[in-house]
C-alpha cells in the first residue's frame, strides 16, 4: 500500500468510527468544519500526528508530519459514501480503487459524512 495508508482499521479512538471510545467534537459546527477538512485536505491519524500551535491563544491540533498515516477511518466513510477520489487523497482514483480494496470493510466506522456529523450533534441516538 502507498507510504502514509499503511492503516487498515481505525483506532479505538478514531473520531471517524461509531465506539463509544472515539474522540468526540463540540457539535455539529465542528463536526462539519472536520469532516470538510477531511474532504479537503485528508485527515491525520491523531496516533502519529505531529502537534503543533495553530492559534493565537497557543491553540494546538494536529497535522501531517513526516510519518504521519492518513486517518483510516475518515477514507472508509468517504469510500464508503460512494468516493472513489477526493482532494483530501489528491483526487487519485488510483490510489482510491487500492484503498477500497486494502481495509478491512468489517471494521467500525461511520457509512456517510451525515451520520458522523450527527454523531457529534449532541443529539442522542
């Protein structure tokens, strides 16, 4: 598999996989702020993220480092949502068609953008 989409499964605390375990966001808004990040940009797997200051108030999050997985969990929902290729994987259909093929589809994560935001809404389910 490509360097950086080594992961096969999400973590137990993948913002993008249905466990209780998982890292939860303040609500919908930022639900939605990070699933178009995502998107947009990819999503590094806070496991080998590099933290770093990204506010004025000494704000930190993380980003892609140097060994830094992609966030296997968010490329399962957007497969499993019906994309092949996005920006967030450089618009590869290639390497989108390999990804689908590589993890392991058994494993828990959330079927579509909509349902992880709403995960993160503060509703119950």
């Amino acid at each position: 598999m490509d360097e950086g989409y080594l992961l096969k499964r999400p973590c137990k605390n993948c913002p993008f996989s249905p466990k209780k375990t998982r890292i939860k966001f303040s609500g919908k808004e930022r639900a939605t702020e990070i699933a178009e990040s995502a998107y947009r940009n990819g999503f590094p797997c806070h496991l080998s993220a590099v933290e770093q200051e990204i506010g004025p108030d000494e704000e930190t999050g993380f980003v892609f480092g140097e060994k830094t997985q992609h966030c296997v969990g968010a490329i399962m929902m957007f497969l499993a949502d019906g994309h092949d290729c996005w920006p967030g994987i450089n618009n590869d259909d290639g390497l989108g068609y390999r990804l689908a093929e590589y993890v392991d589809w058994k494993a828990p994560h959330f079927e579509c953008e909509e349902d992880f935001i709403a995960a993160n809404s503060g509703r119950r389910r």
